[in-house]
C-alpha cells in the first residue's frame, strides 16, 4: 500500500487541518463544491468534514456519472437489452439505477434478459469475439476519464472485424457541466446556489489537463483547484482554495501534479477526437439539457452505435416527483433535505440514481455520513464527538504482517 | 453463515410477490436478503428458535442443549488458493455451530451435482471435506446426492449440517451486547474474499494471499474457558464481512458499536487488492475469523486466550459498543474523520461461499 497510505496519513491531515483553521477568516463562509463523485465519496469515507472549521461548507457536484444519467437513457438500455439476441454488458452500478415504472436493469435481468456485468470495455468486446451468434451492446457512459477506453474497445472491434459488437454511448463532458453550473441564466431565485470555488476533477483532468477550467476562473471569477481523490489531496486543495480567495485570486490551479499535465493526455485525446463527435445537447439529471455536454460516435464509426443499429422507441420519462437528485446535483439541496431520503430511498431501493453509485451525494451521505444526523437530533446520546480541527491525528493503518 | 430473520432491519419496501423476481441482491446477505427472508420464509415457517435471530438454533434435548445450523455453498470458482468448496462447506458450518459457543459433533453433506462434472474433481472435493472433518474431529455422517442436467446447476453445490452441544450453563446470543462491552477481532480479514477474487475468471491476478478458511471450534473452546460468563456473543464474519456483523448484532442487541480503523487487521496485501478491486475490506467475506464481544472485565483474558491460539495470532481489540438508539456502527478512520460502517446495499462478491 506503498504510494496509497501516504495520502491517506491521519498526523498529516491534522497538520493541514490546523492550518485551514488558521487561515479560514473567522468572519466569512467558504462554499466550495467538489465536481467529482470520486471527491465526495473520499469526503465522506474518510470523514473529512469533522477535520474542516464550520465556516467551510462541501457542496457535492453533479460529477457521478450513474447520476447524472436521465431515466430514459436507463429506459433505452433495457429496450436495447429486451431486443432478440442481444446481450447488454454493463458497469454494475448501472445494475440498480431506478427507470420508469419501477424497472431496473437488474430486474431486466432477473426477469430473463442478457444483461453481463463487465469490468472494462475489453471484456464486452472479448464476449463478441466468443459468441458471435449475439449481438454485444456496451453500456457506455461516464465522464472523459473512460471516454478514451470506449474509443479503444470501438478500434479494437474494428481491428478484430468484429460485426456484433456496438456501444450505447452516453459518454458526457465535464467542462461543459460547470459551465451549466456556473452560468445558468434560466435559474429560479430558490435554485441559486453559492460556489466560490471548485475543487477539480482528478481522472477526469489526466485526460484533458488543466486548461479547459480557464473559463471558471476568468469568466466566471471562481478559483479551481484539481486535486487528486485521496483524502489529503482533497484537504490540500480546500486549503489552495482559502488562499486563493483570501488573496483574491481566481485561477485554476493544479494540487494533483503527481498526476495531471496542463496539456492533458494527448494520445488519449486524439483516440476521443477520432471516434466521437460532440451531441447538440444532452439531457443531464438535475441540469436538463445542456448544449454540447455529450458525445456520439462520429458517422464512419455508425455501425458500433448501438442507437443507430438498433432503432427503439423511446418515450418521455419523468423522475419520481418526490426525487430531489436533480436539486442534490445542481448542489442546491443536501441529501438528507429530501423527504425521500432514508424512507423510501435508500441504497437497496433507490428512488433516485443518487443512491445508487458509490459517488452518488446520497449514497455516500447513507453509507458514510447520516449519523451526524442523529448525532445532532439526539446529542445526548453523543456517540462518537467530531475531534477538534486538527486533534484528528492517527498514524496510518496498521497491517499484519 | 446462515441469514436468520432478525438480524438485519428489512426494507420499508414490500417484495413484490405478484411480480418481483429474485435477483442477485437477495442473496448478498444484506438487506434485501432480509427482506426475503422475512417475507417468505418468516411467513412460511415463524417460530421462536427463527425469531432470536442467530446463524445457529440452540434448543434443549433431554439432558442438555443443542445447537444445529445449515449453509449451502455455491462458492466459484470451486478452487481457490487455501481451500475449495469442499473444505469450506466443512468450515463453514462447523464455524456457525461453534459460533454459540458449542462443542461441533457431526454434520451432514448434501450434493447438488450437474451432469457431466468431471468426477476427479468430485473425487478432489470429497478428499478435502473428508480432511477437513477428520482435521477438526467432526465426522460427516450422512448425506444425499443428486445429478441435475447440464446447464441446471453449476459444477457442484454443496449444503452442510451440523449439530452440536452447549456447554452447561453457556448462553450466547447476539443479542446480549450491552454499551461498555469490548470487540475483539481475531485476525486479518478480507483475505477469503480477496483470495476467491483472484482467481475469478476474468479478473486473474498474481497474489499470494490465501482463504483463512478454517475451523475455529478449537479457538472458541479455549476463548469460552477462559472469558467464562463475560463471553456474551461470537460470530464469524463471512459473507458481508465484518461490516455486517457487527450491524446484525448491533441490531440484535439494540446498541451502536464505536471501532477504530486502525485497530483492525489487515494485510499489506489484502488491502491493495481491494484497493484496486474497489473493495472495502470490511464488506470482504472472511471464513476463518470470528468476532466476540466481551463484557470488559474479561477483555484481557478473551484476547490473550485468542491470541494464544494458532488461528487468533493477530487478534485485536476493535472497539466497543455503545449506547445508540439508531444502532450505527461508527468508525475512527485513520484519517481522524468519522463515519458509519454499513452493511453494503447490493451483491458485491457473487458466489463467494
């Protein structure tokens, strides 16, 4: 665990939360959102908000992928699946995600389709190699970080000549959700939410680099700091993100140097520029549509789109009415502000895709978090008392040998 | 391990019994496992020896008491390093037995068998069981065979039976942990888990971590004799982990538990596998492990008499337990930061025993 434990080092955490204490001005309150779900499951995992001062305030950001995915791109999927001979592969996340009517993939699967679990692109693309009597289709979504693998498994294919393999694409783009954020003009006054800064994508910014956050920082006057998902990286950008505004600057600045260039992975870049083109718009959870925030495969690419190769009905879905994901993305309300919130929804029966993922606000808030809630309803029973900012000082996991 | 009914909080969610299916998630031994549980099989067979909620039923037998308990393996692949289905399905219900503090005497061994598995490898499982059970002084002393056709079964299923005698005047249940009692661990955990994993089809990596698979009845007689009536509950964290453990007994007994992530072992080599499996240790199936939760006066004595033992080297205090209405079981992270440890929603690990 070489190169893993030194980030997640409890004596260095309390070295940087004293020094967030000290420098976090006593007379105003710091908003920061975290983009990424990878940033909100590592808050909450490690329990970072008992080592930051009360004036800093984690918004979550709609940077899950499962998420941010409409129901009726889940809908699509389980038509895809529900098609003769055809075998969807998928990231298990999706298994669970809620559709319309009460239908998951899971139940998809439960009640006789060819639903496959996959680890990577490359599995999809081995069991087409292996049945070719079927027809592969890969559920592929996510953020630009497994974009480039998408675009390998569709070369690969390719390559292999292969005629039953094709990909249901709902790859989306980060910037362009940050900008939704950031630049909604259309936002109703409850809706309104206050960022002063993000804390950057980590995976996502090894493909793209550093520079498309500029229009955060110059457009909008909001400082990005890209930091890295271990939980002292996350510490370490929230006190970059003190001192740019204490300062007054607004630039992005990049913790996550072990890992992320500001030109990004070129190579990567160029296997995405080939096989994909940027949508019109795209419908997001929670943001709606949003203009040039989703890729499709590009024409000469046609026969690996699954939407293209299998043409299915699809009809408006509409979220439970009750589901607060859409506000829970947009960062305006927390997860336990939803009346859903461990009623109905919890991770076993999700109401909202926010439940689902590990990287899902609501999900990490259950798994993790929701005893400050209870510590707080009923104090007296006082379990477990948050140390002091700074008082949280352990050596790292001790091992057997 | 065995699911009883109340160990763990069913949904609010009703089953859908007109139209639902079972799907992957009922057998994960989380909540909706529960859920199933209480819904079909709490309806078809409640009664009282169910309802205390255990992975074993103790009754009494003129002239003492008995404790009898039941697990099917369904584990693949059906060799992994430091075991196979075979030695398991002796383990693992030897383990459920000895978890009530019993002494194990015999089990039964049923096989499901799918046509036109390979008879050298039903000739290797029977081996490994019949050395296991002579290993641990349990004989197998009857059993049922079935052949299914191809494609209705996997290779082979196994289900165990065991039954066994308490100790006069020993009463262990889960749900008699009280605030102030102490959680002992008695070793490493993830590593059947992470070594089942490993050799997953499709997922093949290089390690030299091997199942803990073990019988722990031995350890258990020594820890009984010298905890003497502070011993309040055992119980070995298989499928779930050590997270769902300690919620079934957490909600058994009607209190929180406090533990300390530093305090819980685990190897270098565990941990970087699910670090890169995306695992978290404490929901990783352990079959050679057992928690115990021990009135404090006889923290020291439980802990030297586990570790004092060849398969309790490693054993640790966790934590304790501690008064809380909503039954959370909280963690120190190494961090310095706290959080809650829950059971984990869905199936992680399909087929892990």
């Amino acid at each position: 665990m070489k190169h893993v434990d030194e980030y997640r080092d409890g004596k260095l955490a309390g070295a940087v939360a004293r020094r967030i204490a000290a420098e976090a001005l006593p007379g105003r309150d710091y908003y920061f959102m975290e983009f990424c779900g990878g940033h909100t499951h590592a808050i909450s995992r490690y329990g970072i908000e008992d080592l930051l001062p009360g004036n800093i305030h984690m918004i979550h950001g709609p940077g899950c992928p499962v998420c941010v995915l409409p129901i009726g791109r889940i809908d699509h999927a389980i038509r895809l699946a529900a098609l003769p001979k055809v075998t969807l592969c998928t990231y298990a996340d999706l298994m669970r995600v809620p559709a319309s009517r009460g239908a998951s993939l899971l139940k998809a699967k439960a009640a006789g389709a060819d639903i496959r679990m996959v680890y990577s692109t490359l599995d999809a693309v081995r069991i087409a190699e292996n049945e070719p009597g079927r027809e592969i289709v890969f559920f592929a979504i996510g953020f630009e970080t497994t974009t480039p693998p998408t675009a390998l498994a569709i070369r690969l294919a390719e390559k292999k000549s292969l005629q039953n393999f094709s990909v249901f694409c709902n790859h989306v783009l980060t910037p362009a959700a940050m900008a939704a954020i950031l630049g909604d003009p259309d936002a109703k006054a409850e809706d309104a939410i206050r960022v002063d800064g993000f804390v950057g994508p980590a995976h996502v910014s090894t493909v793209i680099g550093t520079a498309p956050y500029v229009f955060c920082a110059e457009q909008y006057g909001k400082p990005v700091v890209i930091a890295g998902f271990e939980p002292l990286d996350v510490m370490q950008a929230i006190l970059m993100l003190v001192r740019q505004i204490n300062e007054g600057r607004h630039e992005v600045e990049n913790q996550y140097i072990r890992a992320v260039t500001a030109a990004g992975n070129r190579k990567a870049q160029a296997e995405v520029e080939a096989v994909f083109e940027l949508r019109e718009a795209f419908e997001w959870r929670g943001l709606g549509e949003v203009p040039f925030s989703a890729l499709r495969l590009r024409e000469t690419f046609a026969q690996y789109d699954a939407e293209r190769r299998f043409p299915v009905a699809t009809e408006a879905a509409h979220d439970n009415p009750a589901c607060e994901c859409g506000a829970i993305l947009r960062g305006v309300k927390k997860p336990a502000e939803c009346r859903l919130f461990g009623n109905a929804c919890t991770p076993e029966t999700p109401v909202g895709s926010c439940m689902v993922s590990a990287e899902g606000a609501c999900a990490a808030h259950w798994t993790y978090g929701r005893f400050r809630e209870h510590i707080s309803a009923a104090s007296a029973a006082g379990p477990l008392p948050a140390p002091e900012a700074g008082e949280g000082i352990r050596t790292t996991r001790r091992a057997a040998s | 391990m065995t699911i009883t009914l109340h160990q763990v909080k069913p949904s609010r969610r009703q089953l859908d019994i007109a139209r639902g299916h079972v799907d992957l998630s009922h057998g994960s031994g989380g909540r909706a496992m529960a859920q199933l549980i209480a819904g079909i099989f709490y309806e078809a067979f409640a009664n009282d020896w169910l309802r205390q909620g255990n992975d074993q039923a103790a009754f009494d037998v003129e002239g003492g008491r008995m404790v009898m308990s039941t697990d099917s393996y369904v584990v693949s692949p059906l060799f992994f390093p430091g075991g196979d289905i075979g030695s398991l399905a002796v383990h693992g219900t030897i383990n459920d037995i000895a978890m009530a503090g019993a002494r194990p005497l015999h089990l039964s061994a049923s096989f499901i068998i799918e046509e036109g598995f390979a008879l050298a490898d039903l000739q290797r499982i029977a081996s490994s069981m019949g050395e296991a059970s002579r290993a641990a002084g349990v004989p197998i002393v009857t059993g049922d065979t079935k052949v299914v056709e191809r494609g209705k079964a996997d290779g082979v299923f196994i289900t165990t039976t065991g039954v066994g005698i308490v100790p006069a005047g020993l009463d262990l249940s889960g749900d008699r942990a009280r605030p102030g009692d102490v959680v002992i661990l008695s070793g490493t955990i993830g590593d059947h888990g992470v070594a089942v994993m490993s050799k997953r089809q499709n997922l093949d990596f290089e390690t030299q971590i091997v199942s803990d698979s073990a019988s722990l009845h031995g350890l258990v007689a020594d820890l009984v004799a010298a905890a003497g009536p502070s011993l309040r509950a055992m119980r070995d964290p298989t499928r779930g982990g050590l997270a769902a453990t300690l919620n079934e007994l957490a909600h058994q007994s009607g209190v929180g538990f406090r533990i300390d992530e530093e305090a819980v072992p685990v190897r270098p080599e565990v941990a970087a596998a699910c670090e890169l499996l995306g695992l978290d240790p404490l929901h990783v199936a352990n079959e050679g492990k057992l928690i115990a939760i021990v009135a404090p006066e006889g923290a020291a004595a439980a802990l030297a008499a586990i570790k004092a033992h060849p398969l309790g080297r490693d054993a640790a205090i966790i934590g304790e337990a501690i008064a809380d209405e909503a039954r959370f079981v909280q963690m120190v992270t190494a961090f310095g930061g706290g959080r809650i440890v829950d059971w984990l929603s869905g199936e992680q690990l399909p087929r892990i025993c």
